[in-house]
C-alpha cells in the first residue's frame, strides 16, 4: 500500500496543498490532470527528488517522507527516458544493482531476465544515442525494475511514442507490472491509455487529488 | 565583421612570421646548446604538468558544484525556500563566481606579489619553512622552502590557471544535463557515484581542454613568476623568463628564439588538443 497523507508542496509561486491518495499493493494506479497542474512535482515529491513542506509518504507502512531517494526503493522512469550517455543498454539495466552492492552473477541473471521480458536482448551491446524511442523507454523501464522496487513511477512514459509503439509498449507494461508484481504510479494525459493500464484512477486538479472512474470515453467523478 | 576577423588572423600570421625571419637555425642551435636554457626547457615542461594536474584537481569537484548550484533542478529547490533565502544564495554563488575570477582579472604582478606578501605571513612562513623540511627529508635538499624555489614557479602558474581550469569546467558541466544524474541516485546511486559514475564520464573532452589550457596559461606564465619565485638561472628560470633574461642582456635574437620555443610548444598542444577533442559537439561538454 502506499499512502500520500496531507502532502504540501511549494515551488515558487506554484502550489499543491493537502494531497492525499492511497495505491493498494499491486495495483496499476494512473494520475491524469491537465497540464501544469503539478503531476511530475508530486511524482518526484514520492520518489524523494523534491523536499516536501509538510505531510507524510509512506510505502507498505513505512514512512519514506524524508527518506533519502536512494533509500526509498521506488523505481522512476522520467518522461524523457535520462539514460546514461557513456553506458551501454546492458549496464544501464546493471546500474542500480552496481551501486547497491549486487553480485556479478546476480546482476548478470536480472538484467537478462528483464531484457528477455522487455525484448532488450539484441541492443544490450548499444549506447543509448542509436536506440529508437520505443527502445529507449523500455531501457528505462528495466532500469528501474532492475532492484525490485516497491513502487514503480512512471512519468509519461509513453507520451513521445507513436501509435504502434505506443501500443505495444502499452501492452508489455500491463504484462511487465504483473509479472514483477510492482506498484505502478503511471502519469499520462491519455484517458485511453489510463483505462486500459489503470487499475485505479486518480486525478489532480486545482491542488487536490481524488479518486475517478476512467474509461475509454472519457473520466467521471467517483461522486 | 569579417574583415576585422581577416585583419586579426593577418597580425597573428605576420608577427610569428616576422619571428621565425628575424632568427635563423643557428641562433636556435646556439641557445639549446646552452645548458641553462636546456634547464629552463625542463622546468617549463615540468613545472606546466604538474601546475595543469593540480588546476584539474581544483577545477573539477569546484566547476561541478558550481554548475549544478546554478542548474535547473537546484532552482527547483530554491522554489521551496523563502524569497530572502533564494536572494541569499543567489548572492553567495554569484559572490563565489567573481572570487575565482580574480586571478583572470587581477594584473599578473599584483598576483606574484600578492603570493609574496601572503608567504610573509606567520601561516606563509611555517608552510614555507615545512615545505623545506619535507623536501629535505626527500633528499631534496636544494629545494629550501616555497617562495624563490621551484615550488614558488608551480605556485604561481597554478593560481592563475587554476581559475582558467575551473571557469572550463564549470561551462562544460553546465552543458551536461543533470537529469540522467537525478535519476541515478532514485537507482540507490550516491551524490558522489552520480557524478563520478555519470557526469564525469560525459565531461571527459571539457577535462581535455581544462588540462590543455590550464598547461598553456602556465607556460605563458611570467609576472608572478618574476616575483615570487625570481629569475634565478638553473633554479626558477622558466621559458618565459629566458626571454625576459635574454631579452634584459641585450641579446634580442636568443630572445626570439627562446620566444619561438614557447611559441612551438604552444602550437603543438593546442593542436593535440583539437585532434583530440575532434568529432564532438558542444552538447557533449566540448569547450574548445
């Protein structure tokens, strides 16, 4: 379960005030809003790469609010993808892993386990600059799976793609979120999209979030 | 605009040519035979590395802090704190930002005689006479202390390059886009495995170019050298001070000569340092 209790956020003139929301465990949670209204400033609030004003984060019961990022075990995979430039795909995947102290073999099995589920086997030996967009994403999501997050943030990802892709990274998320059996907090501005991932629907307006039913036509209130 | 470009070009090309015409190869081959200039050649060489290794050594941890103190996702942060707060740091980093701009700045005789005056100090004085004791212990027993040793010729190319080193690095992290390193650390990085792991990796060319600039600065090194560490011949004679010396006995020709070796030395580096920084861009933290 993670559970967002009374969160307040500033920056600059901009503000989010008592922001509450609770993700049961396993579920495909999506955050839709218009633009602006401070998605990817909550979402980086939960994954520790903003300081909150005030309230509480908590992940499977733990408190994470001021946890460092490092420490939260929440996965991240921004909109823009942020692989490393100097890495190739296969120590991309490893990176999390390197610095958390696992061993060779056990880094060796996960990345190949990941890269078999994602269809990264073929690029392991790349550099990011001469992978596709869809190539990228996936990269980015095995990256951030590769340490076995509690919670699995996802911003926009799927946002830049075009329609075939989209689709089918569509798909390979649903497997991926239940085959690894993670939290998913997925922000998008696609109601489709948010309808066939989500399992439950969330939507930030005006500095509060609340719980709605999403489906292929459209959001409606819960109320 | 060009032309004032074509007019430039055209005065640095007729001043190296006027150089090379007014010597010929046997002034060359009369000033290298002399063993006072040979040292002078060593010295240089020597004491640029070592001053450009220790400009990088400053340069890189402070033209990160630097960068990133000023970068997007620390203006983010500040957005959480109070106006009078942002106003503060803003302030801070700008303060820092002109203090090691000083030595670009600062006249390169105000520098010599500023390090002079500071080893004359009580802390000037015991670093200079511990310095002495622990190249002693070395068996360096010629090296007595910093000031008017070669210690002082380090010092001095060290605190003017140093500021050149460090103004590179922090445009070439400036230009590295810190998100992949935000992202690091949600993966279980360290701040500091961020930056070695990420940033440092991807700043390889800037450090190149930090290097090479921080090695030619120091070999065009004269005022503070003249001051702080003398002229004295096999001891702090550098290549700059060659000329001066040759140039103050009247022998102008050994003046251009020694000249037209700094000259060459500077050429060639500059030159490796273009072949190999070739093929970047300036997105890949390029600077040269």
């Amino acid at each position: 379960m993670i559970s967002v209790q009374q969160l307040r956020l500033c920056q600059g003139d901009f503000e989010l005030r008592q922001v509450s929301f609770e993700i049961p465990s396993n579920a495909y949670a999506i955050l839709m809003g218009p633009t602006g209204c401070g998605k990817t400033t909550l979402l980086e609030s939960i994954c520790g790469l903003r300081a909150i004003v005030g309230g509480k984060i908590l992940v499977g019961g733990d408190e994470i609010t001021r946890t460092p990022p490092a420490q939260r075990q929440i996965g991240y995979v921004p909109q823009d993808s942020s692989l490393f430039p100097t890495m190739k795909v296969y120590r991309q995947i490893a990176f999390g892993m390197e610095v958390r102290g696992f061993s060779k073999s056990e880094r060796d099995q996960r990345v190949e386990e990941l890269a078999s589920s994602l269809d990264l086997t073929e690029i392991l030996d790349r550099y990011p600059r001469g992978l596709s967009g869809g190539e990228r994403q996936r990269v980015a999501l095995a990256r951030a799976l590769s340490f076995r997050p509690r919670l699995l943030c996802l911003d926009e990802p799927l946002s830049a793609l075009d329609g075939d892709t989209r689709n089918n990274l569509t798909k390979l998320l649903k497997k991926i979120q239940q085959s690894e059996s993670v939290t998913v907090l997925h922000i998008t501005h696609n109601v489709e999209e948010g309808a066939q991932l989500g399992t439950i629907h969330f939507r930030l307006e005006k500095g509060q979030v609340r719980e709605v039913v999403c489906e292929d036509s459209g959001v409606k209130n819960t109320t | 605009m060009s032309f004032f470009g074509v007019f430039y070009l055209a005065l640095i090309i007729a001043m190296l040519v006027a150089d090379f015409r007014f010597t010929n190869w046997s002034d060359m081959s009369s000033l290298l035979s002399d063993a006072r200039v040979r040292f002078s050649i060593w010295l240089s060489l020597i004491s640029c590395t070592i001053a450009a290794i220790l400009s990088l050594w400053v340069a890189i941890p402070t033209g990160f802090v630097l960068a990133r103190l000023g970068s997007e996702s620390m203006t983010q942060r500040l957005g959480q704190r109070s106006r009078g707060f942002r106003r503060l740091f803003n302030g801070a980093r700008y303060f820092i930002d002109t203090l090691l701009d000083i030595p670009i700045v600062l006249p390169p005789l105000v520098v010599g005689i500023s390090l002079l005056v500071l080893f004359q100090t009580p802390v000037g004085r015991w670093l200079d006479q511990r310095t002495g004791e622990v190249f002693a212990s070395l068996g360096y027993a010629g090296i007595r202390g910093i000031t008017y040793e070669i210690p002082a010729v380090i010092l001095a190319q060290f605190t003017v390059a140093a500021a050149f080193a460090i103004r590179t690095m922090r445009n070439t992290f400036e230009q590295i886009d810190d998100r992949p390193e935000r992202v690091a650390v949600t993966l279980g990085a360290s701040h500091y495995q961020a930056f070695s792991m990420i940033a440092l990796p991807q700043a390889w060319r800037g450090i190149v170019a930090a290097f090479t600039l921080a090695w030619a600065r120091s070999l065009g090194e004269f005022g503070p050298i003249l001051i702080f560490a003398g002229t004295a011949r096999m001891k702090t004679e550098v290549l700059s001070t060659t000329v001066y010396l040759n140039f103050q006995f009247g022998n102008l020709r050994g003046a251009v000569s020694a000249s037209l070796i700094l000259v060459t030395l500077a050429i060639v580096v500059l030159i490796l340092t273009r072949l190999i920084t070739l093929g970047g861009n300036s997105k890949k933290g390029v600077i040269v």
